[in-house]
C-alpha cells in the first residue's frame, strides 16, 4: 500500500513543481530585464517609438501624402522640422506614419513566424523520431537560403502587397524559432514532472500544454523580441527595393528608395528614414540581448 501511495502521490508533487519552474523562470527574467540597463533604454526608445506611431494622426504635423510642389526639397527648419521630400510632403509626419507600416507588418510577421515554430519545434523535439528528423531537416534546407533573396523571390512571384509580405517575412522566420524552440524542448522533456506526468496518464497535448511550453515561454519571448528587430530591417529592404509597401504609403524604405536621386542636393532625406530604421532595429536587438542576458538558458532543465 505504501508503493502504491508514492505514486499516487508523486505525480502530484512533480506537476507542482513543474509550475513553480516555470512561474520561477518568468519571475527571474522579469528581475533581471528590469534591473538591466540595455533593457531600459531599449525599452523606453520603443515604447516613445510606438506611442508615437499609435497617435501618429495626432502628433503629425502635416498631411503624410499631401503635395506641397512650392516647398519641394526644403531643409530642415521651423516649418518643417526635417525638411520636405521631392513633392513637398513633411518628412517627420511620413516618418511617423512610416513607423506604423514599418511595427504592423513586424508585429504580424513575427507572430506567424512564432505560432508556425513553436508548433514545429515543439513536435520535433517532443516527439523525436521520424517526426524531428523531417521538420529538422525541412528547416535546415530553408536556413541554407538568405531570407532576403527568398523574400524577393516569393514576393516577386506572389505580387507586391502588405499580406504577401507579412506571410513571406513569417514563414522565412519560421525555421529560426524552430530550431531555438526544438532545442529547448528536449532540455525541458527531460525534467522529472514531464515524466511523472506521463506515468499518471497524461496525454501528449496536456504535457505539452502545461509542463512544455510554460517552461519555455522566457525563451519565447526573448526570441520574438531578437527577430522583431530583421523583420523591420527585411521589411524595408523589400520595401527599398519596390516589392513592399507601394507609394504613396509611407514607409521607411520607399523613402530611402526615393531619396537617392536627391543624395547630392538633399542628403537629409536619406539620413532621417535611414536613422529610424537603425535605431528602431538597435532597440529590438538591445531588447533581446538583456533578455537573453537576464535569462540563461541553462536555468530550463
């Protein structure tokens, strides 16, 4: 009788301790990403950036699409605080609307991208087997390619339109969670409540649901906010390069695009988009690094 209450009893204390580990784990990672100083202000550059694209028909100075010819290629000055474009249009207002385009399409892409690698690193790593060596394989052979001449070539194929792009930069990202995803769960399998968890009878999806994927999370999170940071880069390389975001739209690649034929005569509609991207791409990895940092994977046994 004394055997049988053990194990009775014993999957009841693991799975006790398997949400302890993870509310362990996000506790950790919300110490350590508030006490680090990369976070903070990588954290305030994005929450000023997203206020402000959110409230952007209000802060906007001018009309993003409104023709001025007059005040064609002005500098920078009281009427227009980074100058005007080719067609006389405010640049800051068709920053800040950019901006919009620019956290949108991110923002969708990188969740397609981790509702489709999690699901995947999830099966290869649980299931293992025949399972893990095709998904694992399948995104071997799409990491072979550089996301960015796949990305011209779906969307060359596909058509130049918001959707196309948003479901291209997902599924290009997808084999990047996947693979971080995988490893994880083969860490997290290991732990004694997954196992105690299956001998009480367990189902494969309620396992993966409470004991797997809750001990993950921190690893999700940081892996979005990394990936934040390239699905804004790729969207104005496409964008740049016309495959993207179609004028009069604004959008911080077709205004670098636009912008080069006026280098020489107006180099700062080259600067201001081109600083927007930087730093907004420097404020994700920032992100992403002091997350990573706050949280060491080898904590997820």
């Amino acid at each position: 009788m004394d055997n049988v209450a053990c194990k009775i009893q014993l999957p009841r204390k693991e799975q006790e301790t398997s949400v302890v580990a993870g509310k362990g784990t996000a506790l950790s990672l919300a110490r350590g990403a508030l006490s680090s100083r990369p976070v903070q202000v990588s954290g305030l550059l994005l929450i000023l950036l997203i206020v402000s694209s959110l409230f952007a028909p209000v802060v906007s100075p001018h009309d993003p699409i409104q023709m001025n010819p007059p005040d064609r290629l002005k500098p920078p000055g009281r009427s227009y605080l980074l100058g005007t474009d080719e067609y006389g249009r405010d640049v800051l207002s068709r920053i800040l609307w950019g901006a919009r385009i620019s956290l949108a399409v991110g923002a969708a892409a990188v969740a397609l991208a981790a509702v489709g690698g999690v699901f995947l690193g999830v099966l290869a790593g649980y299931y293992g087997g025949m399972i893990e060596s095709l998904i694992m394989r399948l995104m071997d052979v799409a990491l072979c390619f550089p996301p960015i001449l796949l990305g011209i070539a779906v969307v060359g194929f596909a058509g130049k339109s918001l959707l196309n792009l948003v479901i291209v930069l997902g599924f290009l990202f997808i084999p990047r969670f996947a693979r971080v995803i995988y490893s994880s769960v083969q860490s997290v399998k290991q732990n004694q409540y997954v196992e105690a968890s299956r001998a009480s009878g367990g189902t494969h999806v309620y396992i993966m649901l409470h004991h797997i994927l809750p001990n993950i999370f921190a690893i999700i999170i940081i892996q979005v906010t990394l990936n934040f940071g390239f699905m804004i880069l790729l969207e104005a390389g496409l964008s740049f390069l016309g495959l993207g975001t179609q004028p009069p739209t604004p959008s911080w690649g077709t205004m670098i695009a636009s912008a080069r034929d006026y280098m020489e005569i107006a180099p700062f509609l080259v600067v201001w988009p081109s600083l927007a991207v930087a730093i907004t791409v420097l404020a994700f990895n920032l992100l992403g690094d002091g997350l990573r940092d706050a949280l060491d994977p080898r904590l997820i046994q």
